[in-house]
C-alpha cells in the first residue's frame, strides 16, 4: 500500500472524470477495522456529542433566561428578545464558509476545542450584562465562535466512517442536541428553584455561567479526544491508518484536502444539488419553530416557567431515541430521501392540525401530543448531512464547501423568517408561523422528491478534480517508498 501521508491511494478508474469503482482492489481486515471503529466511537463521538450539547445549550439557553426573568432584569421585550436569536446567527453565518474551508487544511483537534472554550467564557460574560444592546453584541461574538463546530463537525465524521456508518454515527453526534434540550429545561428549572438570588445573582445569570462553564470544560477535553483526519492523526497509526484510509477510498471518497482549485466552486455552484440541499434545509429548520417556543407557549397558556421547562424534557428525550433510530434505519436500508420525505409529509399533517383547530388557540393537550409528534422533524438533520458528505464525497474541498454554504444559509435565511411570523408576541396561537411552517414543510417533500431524482439519474453530478492517471500515481507513490 502507498505510503498514506504522501498519496491517497487511488482504486477508481474514470469516464469522463466520474468515478467508476472496483471495490475488489482494496482489501480491509475486518479485525482492523472493527478496533479502529471503537477508538473512533469513543473519542471522536464522544467529543461531537457533548460539544453539540453544551454548543446547544449555550446557543437556546436565551427562552430559558426569558422565562427565568432576564426579561425584566435587562429589559428585554419581545422584539429584543427576537433579535438576541438574530444577531446570534448574524455572527454564526459571517465566518462559516471561510473557515470550513481552512479546516480541510488544517488540524482541527486544535482549532475546534479552542473555539469552544471561547463560546463558553463569552457566555459566562452575559451573565452581567445590564441592556439589550451588551446581549446582542455579546450573542453576535458567541456566533463567531460557534460558527465552525457543526459544519467541521459533519465533514470531520464524513472524513472517517463510510456510507453504510454515516448516517447512524452522525445521528449519535446530533443527538446531543436534544439531549441538550431535555436536560436544558430541567436545569434552568433547577437552577431557579435553587440558586435564584444566590450570591447576589437572579437565576438566569446563574444559568449563563454554569452552562459557560461546562462548555470551557468540554472544550479542554477536546484537544485529547478529537482526531484529525485519517492520514495526520497521532493515534491512528499504522495498520489502523491504512484502514481508515483504505475503507473510505474503496467508495470513492477523497481524504487528504489538496489546493483549492476554480473546480471546487464549480463542483457546488454548477450543479443543482447545494441549491437544493439549501432550500431543503431552510424548509426543516422553520419546522423546529413549534418546539424552540414550546416554553412560551406553555407559559402563555397559564402554567408556571418551572413547569414548561419540566415538560419540554421528555419530549426532546423522545426525539434523541428517534433520531438515532431513524439514522439506523437509514444505514441499513441505504436510503436518505425518502425518509425525509416521509417524516416532512407527517410533520405537515401536524402544522395542519395546529393552525386548523380552534383557528391556532391549540388547547394544552394537543399542544403536548403534537410536540411528540413534531420533535422528530430534528432527525431530519443527520440524514441530510449524511446525503451532503455522499454527493460531494468526491473532492474533500468541494464536500467542505458544499456542507459549510448549506449549513451557512440553512441557518440564516429560517431566522429571518422566524423574526417575522414567529414573533413572541403572537403567543400562545403563532396562527402565522404555524401556517408558513406547514407550506414550508411540503415545499420540502417537493425539493426532497426532486433531489431524489437528480441523485437517481445522475443528473450532473459533482466531479472529481482533475488528477494523473492511476499508473502516474503508482509509479510516484513507488519512486516515494
């Protein structure tokens, strides 16, 4: 086997610069590869879980501080309040794409648990903050730091395991989202029973500095848990090394990044499907509106901010079981597009019924059910992330890329829209946000079904970069042995 720091091995033959592959040239002990897969679940999973755990509760912890009191405190109102979500974002999209892009190229066990400890001091910071502006400028930088992790994240994962581990290990990763979501709830419930006026401190800033904390806390961690990629990471040497990198060639995947190249661009500006994917995402991101407000409409509809951040615990406990099932299910039957779109069809009939009955004035219990019923719309993510690092799985730069502008845009654009029909002061009904969310759940089957069909018939697929033949590339591999 070539030296796998110096040349990728090359197992395709081309037609027309698309790869066509014989898996039988590359073999993989089983043996091998099932040691490199539990070093691989342990460290890297393990940091990818609770990084998007603390990078969650950092992010959404603003509904909790609201109901806790921060609204008063500091003067926040409903437009303020929609606006500490927004300029978040504003930071989160600003340095995305570029530093995706720097991250093929350099190491990340360095660079993503830095940025991780920077969200967790800056959210330590709101805890004193005396006006609506210092929160918006302090949630602006928090977004510049968190910027990279779940874009870096999902192409790092997609750089180690195959496409028949993809969506299941991905799914392990985002699952520390709803986790972050049930246990966010109890613990900013916790923290106000318990801790509210300790030390001079109202809860809310008890709850910025715990979870800022446990962000820092993570974040250390990371620089001993987190690999780089197949070819430059410490501990994966030797046979392991040339496993990891055997196993993903053998389906066509490029591991090492090379030079940045016009060809790149072309590859996600040129074809339909990082404008597809883009529209996809929006479109399910607007489907979580319902439950990241759960808190307030509870509130709004008579109960106790204690109670509403207890009851949104089981319901994202729920989604963390099914997220991880349905990336199971997507592993083994091969599939991403129909999932999708079964799950958008559901979540639709759902939106229909909240905005249908009483005109939107939804009673207690079906505000619960459909909850249950919605939350799996978060599932969603793991197996469109999986179909981004399989589309583009043939030029590292370009997979880069591809999931950093989608990740980017998927993000931004929902915020938007979210300011103006999911506003706060439409509580408890949100009669307009329920309607859109329902159009924007079927224009995503729509986009789903037509992505399906440019997959299936191959419709000007991304391309590989240009590159030596195979016999050039054997012959430089040997002469560097």
């Amino acid at each position: 086997m070539a030296n796998s720091d110096d040349q990728s091995i090359k197992s395709e033959s081309t037609e027309g610069n698309t790869a066509v592959f014989d898996k039988s040239q590359i073999e993989v002990d089983p043996a091998i590869e099932k040691r490199l897969l539990r070093k691989l679940d342990i460290r890297l999973l393990t940091f990818a879980f609770f990084s998007y755990f603390t990078s969650n509760l950092t992010r959404n912890n603003m509904q909790n501080a609201y109901t806790n009191g921060m609204d008063k405190d500091v003067g926040i109102d409903s437009e303020a309040y929609n606006w500490c979500v927004t300029f978040f974002f504003i930071g989160y999209i600003i340095p995305q794409i570029p530093t995706n892009m720097i991250v093929a190229r350099i190491k990340p066990k360095y660079f993503l648990p830095t940025t991780e400890i920077i969200w967790g001091v800056i959210t330590c910071c709101i805890a004193v903050v005396k006006s609506p502006g210092a929160v918006w400028g302090l949630r602006f930088i928090m977004g510049l730091a968190q910027a990279s992790f779940v874009p870096s994240m999902v192409f790092i994962i997609g750089s180690w395991y195959t496409s028949s581990e993809l969506a299941l290990r991905t799914a392990v990763f985002m699952a520390g989202n709803q986790i972050s979501g049930a246990i966010g709830g109890v613990i900013a419930a916790g923290i106000n029973t318990h801790l509210n006026g300790a030390s001079g401190r109202a809860s809310w800033q008890w709850l910025f500095i715990i979870e800022g904390i446990m962000s820092i806390f993570v974040g250390v961690w990371g620089y001993y848990l987190l690999p780089n990629y197949p070819h430059n990471t410490g501990w994966v040497k030797d046979e392991l090394r040339e496993c990891a990198i055997a196993r993903l060639e053998r389906q066509g995947k490029q591991i090492k990044s090379e030079k940045y190249t016009w060809q790149t661009f072309r590859n996600v500006l040129a074809t339909p499907y990082a404008y597809l994917l883009t529209i996809d995402f929006i479109c399910i991101n607007i489907g979580n509106q319902f439950i990241l407000n759960f808190s307030i409409i509870v509130k709004n509809l008579g109960y106790s901010a204690d109670f509403a951040n207890y009851l949104i615990a089981p319901i994202y406990c729920f989604a963390a079981i099914t997220v991880v099932i349905l990336g199971r299910v997507s592993d083994y039957y091969g599939e991403r597009a129909w999932i999708i779109i079964i799950v958008q069809i559901w979540v639709s009939i759902w939106y229909l019924i909240l905005f249908c009955v009483k005109h939107a004035h939804t009673p207690f219990w079906l505000v619960m059910l459909s909850s249950f019923a919605i939350v799996n719309n978060i599932s969603m993510f793991p197996i469109l992330f999986s179909f981004m690092n399989e589309i583009f799985a043939l030029d590292a730069n370009t997979r880069a890329l591809a999931i950093a502008c989608i990740n980017c845009i998927g993000n931004l654009v929902p915020n938007f829209i979210s300011v103006g029909v999911w506003k706060v002061v439409d509580a408890p009904d949100f009669f307009l946000g329920k309607v859109v969310t329902f159009v924007l759940s079927v224009v995503s089957v729509i986009i789903t079904v037509g992505l399906w069909w440019c997959v299936k018939h191959e419709i000007n697929l991304p391309r590989k970069r240009d590159q030596p033949p195979i016999e050039d590339v054997e012959l430089e591999s040997d002469e560097k042995k």
